[in-house]
C-alpha cells in the first residue's frame, strides 16, 4: 500500500529545488544523457510517450523539444505544477501535456495507446509490487511498443563502501529489499528490485532488450563532492561506466539500472 499523502508531500518540497540541484550535478546529468540516449534509439519524432512518475517534467520537456508527444503523469501536487509550468511553454507547441495519475491506474490515462512508456530515477521503487504496474500495461502500450525503466537495485557497490567509513546505515540500507525513506521531512517505504523481478512481473508478452547500470564505476548522485573534487577522475569512470555498465555479470547493480523492454502480445 503506498502512503500517497506522505509522497506527496515529500515530493512536492522538492519540487521547487530539484530541477536546479539536477542542473548543476555532474552525476545527474551524465545518467539522464544515458537514459535519454536510449529512449531517444527507440521512437521517432511525433511519438507518443507516456511519461511515469513525471517529477518536474524535466525529461518530459527534453523529449517533448526532441519532437516527441510526451503525456507526463505524477501524484505530488509541487510536482505537477512544475510540469504544467513547463507545459505551457510556446516552444512545446501542445506536445506536453500533463495529468495527475497513480501507477496503479494506468487505464485512465489520456491519449493512449503509446509507442513507449517511460519511468526514470526510481520513480517505481515507491511501488511495494511491481505486478499491480505491469499488468496495466497492455492497455496503454502499442504492440512492438517498448518500456524503459529506470530502477534502484538492492546491490550498490558505492554504498557498500561507505561501511569503510563507518557509515553503516548508508552501506546496508538497500540489502533487505526495503527502507524508511525521508525526504524533505516527509518519510516512506522504498522498495528495491533486481532486473529478475522485474522480468517476472511483466511477464512473457515483453522481451527484455537492453539492461544497462548506472552509476555502477562512477559515484552515485549522493557522493555529490566527489565530481567537484575530481572531475577529471570522474569523466574517466563515467566513460568506463559506459561500458562496464553493459556486461551481464554487473548490469543489473549499480545506483540504478534502465531496463528496456519490447511488448510482443
């Protein structure tokens, strides 16, 4: 069961400074370039896309620049003001629009069926069950359509080592597959999954594609000094991540993973 109030509310106090500390984070910006990248390999200009756990609607507004259709969804009030905002640019040209919708609900959303349907940044780990999600999908989900989702994954070689400093609630939260989670004061359940489970909720009708790590060589988004400290170091193992985040014994670790599937009814 999601505590949908307080999501709500810990989302929408970070709405009004996420877009700005993305901005200016080497590591943020270097996963979003990746995820894109392969969002981007999978549709053409005038595609429609729907958009999960939306956030700000900064991908949303990237892909929808892109000459994509990008329906961008969300529950957090501060969140889908922000989208809007964003929405009602003139360069968008109507191409974003915009509606409050639980993952649980996917049927109601607006202007299906689409060519992709796209989550990123752990939106999907505030979902005690992946199941509930995934069986909603041929609803809105073209045949050959494809998904993209950008999971965290209950093994992060970077916060382990953090037990080397003694900062052992950090290094071992993910390892039981759940975590209290506080954000901006407000505190939920964070869920974590392996690409396994992820293939066992979608189920036969959808062939995995690609699975790609993120942040498995390079630093995660929380060890914010360490790009500002070491940039040149760390552009070396973002490069490597590039690669190294592909083979099949690692894939699926890191701070997070894109997984890309095609639906095949």
């Amino acid at each position: 069961m999601l505590d949908v109030d307080s999501i709500n509310l810990g989302f929408s106090r970070k709405a009004a400074v996420y877009d700005a500390y993305g901005a200016g984070h080497p590591a943020i910006r270097w996963a979003r370039g990746q995820v894109r990248a392969q969002v981007l390999a999978l549709v053409s200009p005038g595609d429609p896309i729907l958009e999960l756990n939306a956030g700000t609607g900064e991908d949303a507004a990237f892909l929808a620049a892109h000459g994509l259709r990008v329906h961008a969804t969300d529950l957090a009030d501060g969140m889908l003001a922000e989208m809007r905002r964003k929405a009602a640019a003139p360069e968008l040209e109507g191409r974003l629009t915009v509606q409050p919708l639980s993952v649980f609900d996917l049927a109601a959303a607006a202007g299906g069926p689409y060519a992709l349907v796209f989550s990123n940044f752990g939106g999907l780990n505030c979902v005690p069950d992946l199941r509930p999600v995934a069986e909603q999908l041929p609803r809105v989900l073209a045949p050959g359509g494809h998904l993209v989702w950008v999971i965290m994954p209950p093994f992060c070689p970077w916060e382990l080592a953090q037990a080397l400093r003694g900062r052992f609630s950090v290094a071992f939260r993910r390892l039981n597959g759940a975590v209290l989670a506080r954000v901006e004061g407000a505190r939920f359940m964070a869920y974590y999954f392996t690409p396994q489970t992820v293939s066992r909720a979608l189920g036969p009708s959808f062939r995995r594609v690609a699975l790609q790590s993120l942040a498995l060589c390079s630093p995660p988004s929380f060890m914010d000094g360490f790009p500002r400290r070491f940039p040149r170091l760390y552009r070396r193992l973002a490069a490597l991540d590039e690669r190294v985040g592909r083979w099949p014994a690692l894939r699926g670790w890191g701070d997070f993973f894109i997984y890309t599937a095609r639906y095949e009814p």
